[in-house]
C-alpha cells in the first residue's frame, strides 16, 4: 500500500517514513527541503533497506504535486510539511499562512480531484493556548497566541469541514506535546537548516561545548521548581502513534483530533539533570526572563490515543535524552549538528 509523506525528510516525518517502511508501506516522500536535508533518505535507506522514492517540491506547486498522484496509486497521505518556527511565524505571518494553509488546501484539493480521502495531519499541543488547564483534553476550547498556531487551528477546522462536506474522508489529527530524541541507531535525529529554537538542541549545544550556557526562560513559574513544565515524548513513540492513527484512518471514515504525548510534565531543571546523566556532561544554565507567550505547564491527556487508537508512550526522559546524546556525538553528525 502507497502513502504519500510530505515532509517526509524532517524530523518527524523521516522517523515515521522508517517505521512506515518497517510495517510493509510503501513510501513516497515530497519535501522541498526548506528545513531538512536530502541525506536523510540515506539514513531512512541504512536503516530500512529502502531508499522511498523522493520528490523535491513544494506543496504550493499545484501542477507538479498533482503529478504524482497520476504517476502512483496513494492510499493515505501523512502531512508534516508545515513551517513550524513560532517566532519566525510572528515576524513573516504571510509566509506562514501561505506555506502551511495555502499548501494544505492545494494537497487536500488534489487529493480530492484524486479521491484519496484518508490523511493524518500534524496538529500541535500549540492549538490549546493559554487559558486551558493541563492535563489538556482534546474537546477544550481552542486559542492560539501566534500565527502558526493559527495556521493549526485553521487546518484542523479546514479537515472538520471537509468531513462535514463529504462523509467519505478519514481525517486523524495528531496534536503533538513535545516531540524529542532521536531513532536508537543515532542513523536519525533532528537536524533542521539553521538556529534550534526548542529546548533540546540548546542542551545538546551546551554539552558539547558549542554554547557556554542555556538561557532558561523563566524561573518564577507556578511550579515545582519554578520553571516551565512540559510533556516531553521520544521520537520513536510519536513515530509509532502514526502507524496506529494510519491504521485507523485506513479502517475508519470520520474526523479526530487525538494528543500524542506521555501524560507527565517535566520542567526544564528536570530535563537539564536527566540530560546531564545521561551524557556525563554538565549543562550550565542562567535563569532568564520570561519568553512570551509561553505557558508555565502544558502536559496532555492522554486516553483518547489510548482508546482510539490503543497507542500509549513507552519510553520515559532518561531514554529521549540517551537517543539524542548518542545522536549528537555520533561521528558524522557532531561535525555537522547545527
Ligand atoms: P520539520 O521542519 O523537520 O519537517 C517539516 C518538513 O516539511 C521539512 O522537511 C520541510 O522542508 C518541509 N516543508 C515545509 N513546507 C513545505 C512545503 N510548502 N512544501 C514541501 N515541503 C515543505 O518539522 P517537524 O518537527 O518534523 O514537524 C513536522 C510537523 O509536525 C509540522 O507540521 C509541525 O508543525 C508539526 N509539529 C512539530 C512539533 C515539533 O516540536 N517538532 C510539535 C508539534 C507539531
Ligand atoms: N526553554 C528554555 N530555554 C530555551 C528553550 C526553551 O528554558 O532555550 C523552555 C521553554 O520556556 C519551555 C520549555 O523549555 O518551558 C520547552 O520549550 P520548547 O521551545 O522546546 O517547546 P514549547 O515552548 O513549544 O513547548
């Protein structure tokens, strides 16, 4: 069976591509390689024995995206390709709106005109905003505080209405905590074009003496230990929530929005001590303002992906901080992280 991954060469989507592959899909990725790289089909190939076949384009392209839904007969499509920077989002809000909606309604119109009605939409945690308490359940109120998530709330209401238009489209969207880690070969891990702006590689970059210090943002919060707390979930264990949510789009007709994260929060003091065990490493860190807009805890519910979907988080933030420790010093990739 084909699926069609766009944005199948960044983070999530490469990670997806290699289980989709596992689990006997056959693959067929577009990307247009704004924020990752063509050597990942090298490693989603080491990994899998599959090299999917690759198309470099761009969602906004109409006529060359269409070809390839005259060139193969697609089952399902799972889109990642959105830009996904929030402060860049802020400063360039057409940008955003054009990529990320603009793109969607050019694919969902080809998918339409090609009648493939099944598709998997990355959503983010981003959609619940700042007034909903955690642990934040799929049916709260939407409100976003930036334009990119906007352009989620946009995209989730667009597939609602599409459901509502045509009861033979099967819509999953996943609205994902904080993704993290990397697959347990080190082969694959995050490596965008340009700065990080998540919490994460900016640990990593201090471990590895590439930055001196992490600013963490924010101390006075109402939490344990005063800093912001979040739901952290590895790579592996998102990756692994596509299969299950293609499966039941496959098998269903209907329209979810479904969280995927872990259930438990941990704050960013937390996350420093379980990377610096895990790397041997000391991360030293200043305790900086506030960065706007940010919430001081955001953690999911998580039994809808379990009763839904029977998905649920396996690995813990000592596994996501050991996966990506690996990655970092892996020998090809330390030269070129970041
Ligand atoms: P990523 O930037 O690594 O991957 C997205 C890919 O889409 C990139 O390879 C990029 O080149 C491609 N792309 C973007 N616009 C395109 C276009 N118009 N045409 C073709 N390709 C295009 O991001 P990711 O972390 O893998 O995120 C994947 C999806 O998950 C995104 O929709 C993002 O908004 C969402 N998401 C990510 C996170 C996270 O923390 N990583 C959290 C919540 C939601
Ligand atoms: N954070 C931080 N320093 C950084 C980047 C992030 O202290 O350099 C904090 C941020 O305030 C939040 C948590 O780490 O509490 C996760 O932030 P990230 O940007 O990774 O994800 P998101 O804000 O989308 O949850």
């Amino acid at each position: 069976m084909k699926i069609l991954v766009t944005g199948g060469t960044g983070y999530v989507g490469s990670h997806t591509t290699v289980l989709l592959i596992q689990e006997g899909y056959e693959v067929v990725i577009l990307d247009n390689l704004c924020n990752s790289k063509v050597e990942v089909l090298d490693g989603i190939e080491k990994i899998t024995g599959v090299r999917p076949e690759f198309y470099n384009l761009d969602l906004l392209n109409y006529e060359d995206v269409n070809k390839i839904f005259d060139k193969h007969v697609i089952e399902g499509v799972v889109h990642f390709a959105n830009l996904k920077a929030v402060g860049e989002s802020v400063r360039m809000p057409l940008l955003y709106y054009n990529n990320n909606i603009t793109g969607t309604i050019n694919l969902l119109q080809i998918m339409k005109k090609n009648n493939v009605k099944n598709i998997i939409f990355s959503s983010s945690a981003t959609v619940y905003g700042i007034n909903n308490t955690s642990p934040l359940v799929e049916a709260m109120p939407l409100c976003a505080t930036n334009p990119y998530g906007t352009t989620k709330i946009i995209i989730e209401n667009i597939l609602q209405d599409l459901y509502a238009s045509d009861d033979a489209w099967s819509v999953v969207s996943l609205r994902y905590f904080n993704p993290i880690g990397a697959h347990e070969s080190a082969i694959l891990g995050e490596n965008p074009n340009g700065a990080p702006s998540n919490l994460l590689p900016y640990i990593a970059l201090v471990a590895t003496e590439k930055l001196d210090h992490l600013s963490v943002f924010g101390g006075d919060y109402d939490t344990a230990d005063g800093t912001g707390v979040r739901d952290y979930v590895h790579i592996m264990d998102l990756a692994r929530g596509h299969i299950k949510a293609l499966e039941y789009v496959l098998a269903n007709r209907g329209v979810e929005a479904i969280n995927l994260g872990t259930g438990n929060g941990t704050s960013v003091l937390e996350v420093i001590a379980a990377f610096e065990k895990a790397s041997g490493k000391k991360v030293e860190y200043k305790i900086c303002p506030r960065r706007e807009g940010d919430v001081a805890t955001s953690f999911a519910d998580v039994a809808k992906a379990k009763k839904i979907l029977g998905w649920e988080a396996t690995k813990d933030i000592n596994d996501m901080c050991m996966d990506l420790w690996k990655f970092v010093t892996k020998a090809d990739t330390a030269e070129n992280y970041y």
